[in-house]
C-alpha cells in the first residue's frame, strides 16, 4: 500500500512540473509563446475568407490579458499540483480515508489545468477562433497535456485499501 502511494505522489509531482515549465517558459520566452496567442486571437493565419472572422480580436491589449490569463491558469496548476502532492504526502501514512481525502487539491490542480488545455485551447482556441485552420495550432499539444492530467487523476482516485 505504502508504494502505491509514492507512485501516486509522484505522478502528481511530476504534473506540477509539467506546470511548472510550462509557466516558466511562458515567461522566459515571452514573445515566442506570446505571438502564438496573437496569431490564434487575431485569426491572421485561418482559411481565407472564413465567415467566422468576425470572432477575431486585433487588439494587443485583449492579447496580452489573454495570454497572462494562460500563464497564470498554468501556474495555478501547477501551485495546487503541488499543494494536492504535498496533501497526499503528508498523509501518506495515514488511515486509507484520511489519504482519500488529502486528494481533494490534486483533483482541483488538474480540473485547472484541464480548463487550461481542454477549455482554452481546444473549445475557446480550437474551435471558437479556429485554431485547426492556422499553422499555430496547438491542439496536439494540448490534447497530449490534458489527458495525461486525466491519466493520473484517474489512477490517484482509486480509492485507497485497508
């Protein structure tokens, strides 16, 4: 029982430091990442003549409080990833419902996250702004970073035994 949950503890670390990275490099290489989110709002890169550009935001403002909005939904993950580890941690001597319960900040780090890259790229980037269309498409990624998060909140919440 012991080892199954360092695994768990584990898992959910290694989330955080996908989160981790994540925000670091938003940052560090700001204008990089910062022109995707131009692109994927101004739609500048979709089929043209698509009768959806009316969804297209212009403005360098709206830009930039998009893209920290991304960085600080990916830092939060990765904050209650690490949170919800350290929960689970704490409690990993613990009685089987006590340890259950240390889980709670690790499924709200990854129900973040899964906003983050299921919401955000996928429905309101994907298909809101038709992100599918342009050669800055990050749905791929997207996908890859949401369903490990599901992975591993799938096998942090089994239940614990006696």
């Amino acid at each position: 029982m012991g080892l199954i949950r360092y695994c768990k503890i584990v898992m959910v670390l290694g989330l955080a430091s996908f989160g981790f990275l994540v925000t670091f490099n938003n940052i560090t290489d700001y204008n990089s990442n910062f022109e995707f989110v131009k692109h994927v709002l101004s739609m500048d890169t979709t089929f043209p003549d698509n009768a959806a550009m009316y969804r297209s935001i212009t403005s360098p403002v709206l830009w930039t409080i998009g893209y920290w909005g991304i960085i600080a939904g990916e830092g939060l993950t990765c904050l209650l990833l690490l949170w919800g580890a350290w929960r689970m941690f704490s409690q990993r001597n613990a009685a089987p419902g006590d340890f259950d319960r240390a889980k709670e900040m690790t499924v709200v780090g990854v129900t973040l996250g899964f906003l983050v890259w299921f919401v955000g790229f996928m429905v309101v980037g994907g298909e809101w702004f038709l992100m599918w269309q342009s050669e800055w498409n990050g749905q791929e990624a997207a996908f890859r970073f949401y369903l490990s998060m599901l992975a591993v909140l799938i096998f942090v919440n089994q239940p614990e035994r006696d």
